[in-house]
C-alpha cells in the first residue's frame, strides 16, 4: 500500500504509478533527503515530539540507508514513488512504528522544496570549483600570451592591436561574474523551508531555527505558503547556467574562428578535436561546437521552468515536480561542458605569427596615426579625416599606413616626422594602452598577477 494508500479504495493503474513518479530522476537527491529527514527527527526529539530515543534510532537507521545506497545495496522503487518515499518506506521497512514517527510535522511539499536547496546548494560548490579551475587554466594561457599581439575586432572587422593575453582574459572576467552570480544567488536560497508543512506550517512546537543550523541554513522561510512554492531559486540558478554557457559559447565560436584555415590562430589539440569520415583531411573543433549547441539546451531549461511557474496558483502543484529534470539537465550540461572546454583550451597551440600578421594587416594602427596627430596639436576630428584619406589612398595603392616614405607622409600632413614609425608601431599601439583596463603588457601582468594572488 501507498504511504498515502488510507482514503483510497483502488489502487493506482499502472500507467499513473509511472506518469506520476519521480523516482527515475530524483534519486539523485538521496543524500539531501537523508541529511534533511535527519536534522528534522533530531529536532523532534530535542522538543519531545517524539521519544529521544525514536529519534536516535532514525538518525541511524537512516546513515545505514546511506551507507547501503552508496554502496548500491538499494533499489528503488516506481511504486514508493519519488526519492523521499522511498527512503521513508525503506525506513520503516527496517524499523517499523519508529520509521512511522519521522514524517511528524512534515509535508512532502516542504521537504522537496528542502530537497532542491540542498542539492542545488552542494552542486553549486562543484560548479564553483569548475568554473574557478577554468580561470587558472585562462590565466595560465594569459601570462604566456602577455606579448602575443594579436587583432583586435568589432563588427568581426580588425579594429585595433591587443593581445591575445587581453583577448581571453575578457574572459575572466566573465567567469568571475558567474561566480559572483553564483554566491549572490546562494544568499538568496540558503533560507530553511521545512516546518512550511503542507501550506499551512504545522501545530507541533518545531525548533525551525535549530534545524536551519543543523542544516548549514542561514535563516528560516518567513511565509509557509511561499516556503513550498518558491521555485525561484531554481529559476536563478537555471539563469546562472545559462549565463555560463553565452560565455562558454562565445568563447568556443571564437576558438572554430581561430582554428579555421582562414584564421589559422590557434590549432587545436589531436586529443581535443575529431575528424572526418569521408575527408581525410579534416580536423574539426567539434568540443567547441558542442559546447556552443548545448547552450540551447540549458537555455530551454530555463524557460521551461518559467513557463512551468508562471500560472501555478499558490501552493505547491504537481507540475513542480517538472523542475528537476530541467535544472538537473542544465547543470549535468554545464558540468559535462566546464572540463572538457578547459582541457582544450590548456592543449591549443597559439600561433603567434599568425596573429601578428592578422594584426598587421587590417589598418588596425590607424587609431594611433591619428592620435599622433593629435598629441601634435590637430584637433581629433581633423585628424581622424587626414586618416581616413591615407588608409583610402593605401587601399588604392595597395599598401599599409607603416610603410608609406616619409613624403609620402608629408603629402597628408606637414605635422608627420620620423618618429611616427615608432608612434605606429604594434608593439607600441600596444603598450601606449596602459589605461587600467587596456592591452598593454605591464598592465595586464599587473591584473593577472593580482588575481594570482587572490
Ligand atoms: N515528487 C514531488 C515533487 O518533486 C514531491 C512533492 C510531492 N508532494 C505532493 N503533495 N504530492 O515535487
């Protein structure tokens, strides 16, 4: 019979017990279930709502369900339902009347919601160690490119010189916003729903405050109704995930760029890419495809979860049940797609050449010839039309500003001396730029070297 089997006279159809169940996909929060049901039967004994000695029992009984179902000696079943069911069945499997006292003072509907904080809580640490694992191997890859000039693009046009160095430590600081988000969205979360009961909170004299201790909360849910329907914080983190992979597929649409034979900027590793099977020649950059394509993913988890939430009246509905599989999907992608970015990333050669020469073409010193201009006293405007007319008539002549005679120089403007060679130079272009925030070599050693040492 059912946990739940008293006012039902039939039993459920077989085809209901497995549209209904949860147990295919929240089997993974054992662990949480089994530390919340603990903190709740240590509290209930601690305000004799059930014998201490009940208490103390469950509490063990359950580390040996543990122990058990790590050790793959359990199996779980469709008919007990979902994650929480299940292990309550197993538990007054093995000590019976006892097992039955645990669920005092508790609802399914605050334990799942209890459920979702926790595991959500202990995967946001492991994806806070990916995504900081990620950073190391960018800045690893920073402090070696910290002179590798490379061009610089808006509009996917050559703009102006920066470094490879700069290029990818946008990236860092992208990542570190995701982790930023990351401990934002924790304050928010960490708040203990247990003791919302169904809706209502419940008439037994629970200490909400010491199970929020025990669980590592930092405060307790000030509304039972909003306590077992806030789903919010699965929404965020689903934002969170999907945040990670716009940058995670940014970064990759860059790198199947600067792989491509037409860019030729960096050249992936043999272990990091695959090959074709009908052209011998192939050498795709399929593990920055993928990572691009499963962005998709992640983002339709997220909007399945708000469209999921969106016209649920208060309180806990069983559509809520869809959350997991969404969030679950969204961060096993985000998971799978962290190391593997990483480890390609580490591998890739740079082709420093090849940037250079990207660099060179491209007019991507015409900024600082008209900069020069300026610093010799013609207004930026002005200058920025004297430019505009050497780069047309070097497209003409099939040239570039840099190697153009010194009367060549002369003939757009009287103010251009010798030492413009140098002012153009990219190397100089470069390390002119030393505004915090810019290109230039000291300065990004200066903000890798401060995060190092974060
Ligand atoms: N498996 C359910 C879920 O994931 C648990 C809560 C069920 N509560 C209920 N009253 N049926 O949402």
């Amino acid at each position: 019979m059912k946990l739940w089997g008293g006012r039902f006279s039939k039993s459920t159809d077989a085809a209901v017990d497995d549209f209904n169940s949860s147990i295919r996909f929240d089997s993974r929060m054992y662990k949480q279930d089994i530390k919340g049901s603990q903190a709740h039967a240590k509290m209930l004994g601690k305000q004799g709502i059930i014998p201490q000695a009940d208490a103390e029992l469950i509490i063990k009984t359950l580390d040996e369900i543990l122990a058990d179902i790590e050790d793959g000696k359990v199996e779980f079943t469709i008919d007990a339902e979902d994650i929480h069911m299940n292990i309550e069945t197993i538990l007054i499997s093995r000590i019976g009347d006892v097992g039955k006292r645990l669920h005092t003072g508790r609802s399914r509907n605050d334990q799942v919601a209890l459920d979702n904080k926790l595991y959500l809580r202990d995967e946001s640490e492991e994806l806070k160690a990916m995504l900081e694992d990620l950073q190391k191997t960018i800045l690893t890859l920073a402090e070696e490119n910290l002179n590798t000039i490379m061009p610089g693009y808006t509009h996917l046009q050559k703009a102006q010189p920066i470094t490879f160095a700069h290029h990818i430590m946008a990236y860092y600081e992208m990542f570190s916003r995701d982790l930023s988000r990351l401990s934002d969205w924790r304050t928010r979360m960490n708040i203990m729903p247990l003791g919302s009961g169904a809706l209502a909170g419940t008439t037994y004299p629970l200490d909400r405050p010491f199970v929020a201790e025990l669980l590592g909360f930092d405060g307790i849910t000030q509304n039972s109704i909003d306590g077992v329907s806030d789903r919010d914080f699965i929404c965020e983190f689903a934002f969170v995930l999907s945040m990670i992979m716009v940058h995670l597929s940014r970064f990759s649409e860059e790198i199947i760029l600067w792989s491509s034979n037409e860019f030729g900027f960096v050249t992936l590793d043999d272990a990091y890419s695959t090959g074709s099977s009908i052209m011998p020649q192939k050498k795709n950059p399929d593990i920055a495809e993928l990572a691009r394509g499963k962005s998709g993913r992640v983002f339709g988890s997220l909007m399945g979860l708000l469209t999921m939430l969106k016209g649920l009246p208060l309180a806990y509905n069983k559509d809520m049940q869809e959350d997991k599989e969404q969030i679950f999907d969204a961060l096993d992608t985000v998971k799978m797609c962290l190391p593997v970015f990483g480890g390609m990333l580490a591998t890739m050669k740079i082709n420093k050449d090849a940037m250079l020469i990207g660099a060179k073409g491209g007019f991507t010193n015409a900024t600082d010839v008209a900069d020069y201009l300026v610093k010799k006293g013609l207004p930026f405007r002005d200058a920025h039309a004297v430019v505009g007319r050497m780069v047309a008539y070097c497209l003409d002549t099939n040239k570039v500003i840099d190697a153009l005679s010194m009367d060549e120089f002369k003939e757009f403007s009287k103010l251009f001396d010798e030492d413009i060679y140098t002012a153009i130079s990219l190397e100089t272009c470069v390390n002119l730029r030393k505004i915090p925030g810019g290109p230039a070599t000291e300065t990004m050693k200066a903000v890798i070297d401060g995060y190092k040492n974060k």
